[in-house]
C-alpha cells in the first residue's frame, strides 16, 4: 500500500482553520523555520480512506481476541472516551489559574482517592507516563528516603528475582542502583532462602513483579516484604498488572512502600503504538513528601490547589501527566465500583484459568497451578519433536484471526507463549478461542512443515525482525 507521501499531491488539501482571533504576532527569525514542513497534500476523503486502509491491515482489540499476555489489552468502554472528550477536559492550557481549573483538580484528587484505596496506598502522583517511567519515580523515592537518613552512600543495591518484568532491573539501573538477581523456584515463587542471603545492611530496596511474569501470585508475599524490612530496604510492587488482585488484594496491606499501576493496561486505557500511557506511582505516608511535585491538596478556603514540597525528588515530567488519561480512569472507576472492580478481577482470573485448563492435555504450561489472570506455555517439547517453534504456532494463530500471545517472554521459559484473556472476553469468545489453540496444535503435530509457511491469510506474511530492530527506518526518506 502506499504511504501517504506517495498519495500526497502538490496543492489538494482538506484544511479550513477558523479565523484569527488572537493578535497577530510575528515569530522572530531566529526561531522562524527556513523551509516549509513537508507534510503531506491530501483531502480529507483520501486521509480517511487511507486510515481505514490501515486500520484494515492490523488487528486490534475491535477486531477479535487479543490475548497479548502482560499487556491487559482488554475492551475499553467507549464511556471513557466520551468523558475524556468533554470540551472542559480537552480545552483547559496546564497554565491556566487554579480557579478556573478546579474540576481538573478534583479529577487528579479523586482519582488519587480510588486509586489509593484499591492499592492500600497513602499518596499518589500522576506525572510518569507510562509503567517503565513510574518504576524509574518510585525508585527515586526510594533513593531519596536513603539519602534522607544519610544512608544513600551505604545502601546501592536493588533486588530483583528473575521472574520479574525486564523493566525492572533496567529501571533500578537508571535510577543509579546495582541489580541484584534472585532467582526463583520451580513452582515460580521467590527464593526465600536466596532472598535472605543477598538482604544486608547494602540493601536498599526489592522490586517485585506481582503477579509475576509466569502468572503466579507469590505466596510468600508477607515473608518477603518483612526479611527486605528487617534489612532496612523498602518494598517495592510492580503493579502493572493489578487487573489480578484489584478489589481483592492490596499491595499496601501486604508490605509494600510504593507501587506503580498502568492505567493504559489495568484501567481501561486503549495503548499500544507508544501511547499515551499513564503510570501512577503510590507510596506511603512516608514516603509523601518525596513524591513529584506539585501534588493537589485541598486549601484552606476549601479549593483545591497545587501544594509545593520542599523535600520533592522534582518533576518527571512536565505538568501533571497524561491527563485525559486519569479521567478515563476515574471514569472507569467510578463506573465499575467497588464492587464491579473486584468482579472484572474476579472475571479475569476465571478466564484465564478456564483457557487454561481447556488447553493444557494439548499445551504444556510453564506452572502446574495456582495461575491468575494469565498463563504461561511452553512448547519446547513441540520445537525438540516436530521442529515447530512459539513463533510458529504464533504465526498460525494470527492466520485464524486471533491476535498471537507474547512470545518469547519470560525468559525463564523456553519457547514461551503468554496468553491473557482478560475479564471482557465472554464465554463464547473463549469457546472460539479455544478450538483455535487446539486446531493449530493439531496442525502443527501433523504436518510441522506447513507451520512455517503461516501466515498465509494475513495482509502481510512473516517479517524480518531482526531488521526491523537493527535497522529501524522510522522516518520517511523523501
Ligand atoms: C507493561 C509492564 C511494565 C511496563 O509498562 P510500560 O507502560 O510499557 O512502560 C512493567 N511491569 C509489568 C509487570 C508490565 O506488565
């Protein structure tokens, strides 16, 4: 198909901006560009159209079954949408007085409510973008508790076991700390006895992907959090993947100091194509102070209004986030209740328990039992016998309309397939989805070679993707 560079025509063009009604300015030179932009001449009919030709080539959460394990791409409820939509959310300027912003406030306030109440947390900032960036924040806070007490230069180390997300030791390392790697025991739970053995007086904290990435909720959740408090580390839950726990669990009952959420997996924002995400980091009441600034507290004349703090790590991000993110999130909230937030919980652990158990004489799963909103498989059994690779039952997945699971992830299983359902799947659809898993394996066990031709029905076949990452051509070369 062709780029919209190469529809583009010299003088077509669908735009009619409305008449200046500010005063006129002039740019000065230094800042004026030398050459006009080189943006594509269209008309609104062939952008349209070029956009429905795209959307058409993909597949999205719209078209069917999208069980992208770790990345909770359930269905979005348009509701969301159409609050975030609202003129008096998508025309305020972040600079406007405070008075004239109080129902934006009141978003970030509310939110922050909920959001604390569900996690067992005391304080919330919505500045991070995205789950990576809030992990970076919430070690920051940790690093500023240390360096606080005048034990920064003593406590270096961050402990993280090995089924924990990739972004973890990345974000410790960022945040100037040393990883150090705990691994994990055959039933996916963390290694108490590795875990006491690396606690010490250097420790300054331990990041715990829960669920983790085998889809296991730890059980030795409250030993964990008090052997890192008994060395005078802090707790830390990567929460990403709460659509497991919210409503049922708190973090902050359990022990922990700070978590992060993703409200573009958990709380119903759409993602995927780099954004905009939002991941709020919680911390508690200890840890306030440290948050990002500004933080939106209640006044004394009842307004509510920007708080300054001195002991702040700063910004991580300019103003105060993705915020039309925070309002679908406070909408999906409040929509759901308290108890429609447990029973999506509820729903997704079912689902994905029930995919699990119709799948397993056939799949292999990583873990014997106790999966919660999703499940790991892994077919090096299949890849020894027959020569066919996750990639390639993947492949055939994508040849019957069902978007493939995460492959390849997490590292500790061999030829992985992730598969998460989500809550928003009815039975029906887990039903189709299931005869589909099974036709393919059937496929690959009777004829391995015809699974590396797949996929044959898709608009494009298999691509090179380690070109793809090597040599990535983000930009169009005119
Ligand atoms: C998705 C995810 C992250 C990272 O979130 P991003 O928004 O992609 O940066 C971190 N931890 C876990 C467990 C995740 O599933």
């Amino acid at each position: 198909m062709e780029l919209v560079f190469e529809k583009s025509r010299a003088g077509r063009g669908g735009q009619n901006l409305p008449p200046l009604d500010v005063p006129e300015t002039v740019i000065p030179e230094e800042f004026a560009r030398v050459s006009a932009p080189r943006l594509p001449e269209m008309a609104e009919v062939d952008i349209s159209r070029h956009y429905t030709e795209l959307a058409k080539r993909t597949h999205g959460v719209n078209d069917g079954f999208y069980p992208l394990g770790s990345c909770t791409m359930k269905y979005n409820p348009r509701i969301n949408e159409e609050a975030a939509a609202l003129p008096g959310f998508t025309k305020l300027h972040p600079l406007q007085p405070v008075h004239t912003v109080q129902g934006a406030l009141d978003v970030l306030y509310l939110a922050e409510q909920y959001l604390a109440e569900i996690t067992g947390m005391d304080r919330f900032t919505f500045q991070p973008s995205a789950g990576a960036h809030g992990e970076y924040a919430g070690l920051l806070l940790i690093r500023a508790y240390h360096k606080d007490r005048g034990e920064l230069e003593q406590r270096k180390k961050i402990i993280v076991p090995d089924s924990a997300h990739g972004t973890n030791p990345a974000s410790a390392v960022m945040a100037g700390f040393t990883v150090v790697n705990i691994p994990s025991l055959d039933n996916g739970c963390v290694d108490l006895e590795a875990l006491r053995a690396a606690c010490g007086e250097d420790t300054a904290g331990l990041m715990l992907t829960n669920p983790n990435t085998v889809g296991i909720f730890d059980e030795n959740i409250l030993d964990i959090t008090r052997i890192v408090h008994e060395a005078g580390g802090l707790v830390y839950y990567d929460g990403a993947n709460l659509n497991a726990v919210m409503g049922v669990a708190r973090p902050g009952d359990m022990g922990f100091d700070v978590v992060h959420l993703n409200l573009h997996k958990t709380f119903s924002t759409p993602h995927g194509g780099g954004g905009p995400g939002s991941g709020p980091v919680g911390c508690k009441e200890f840890l306030a102070p440290f948050l990002p600034r500004p933080s939106v507290a209640e006044s004394t004349d009842g307004e509510l209004a920007f708080l300054d703090m001195p002991k702040s790590i700063g910004k991580v991000r300019s103003f105060y986030g993705n915020f039309l993110v925070v309002v679908k999130a406070l909408t999906y909230m409040m929509t759901l209740g308290a108890e429609g937030i447990r029973e999506a919980a509820q729903n997704a652990v079912l689902n994905a328990n029930y995919m699990a158990s119709r799948l397993s004489d056939l799949y292999p799963m990583a873990r014997e039992k106790g999966v919660m909103h999703e499940f790991v498989i892994t077919l090096e059994k299949l890849h020894k016998e027959k020569g066919v690779s996750a990639l390639d039952v993947a492949k055939g997945l994508l040849d019957n309309g069902i978007h493939p699971p995460t492959m390849y992830f997490p590292l500790i299983v061999h030829e992985a397939l992730m598969v998460e359902p989500t809550e928003t799947e009815s039975k029906d659809s887990l039903d189709e989805a299931i005869a589909i898993f099974r036709k393919v394996y059937e496929q690959a066990a009777a004829d391995p070679e015809s699974m590396h031709e797949m996929p044959l029905h898709t608009p494009v076949r298999r691509l090179d993707e380690v070109g793809a990452a090597r040599n990535p051509r983000l930009k169009y070369e005119f």
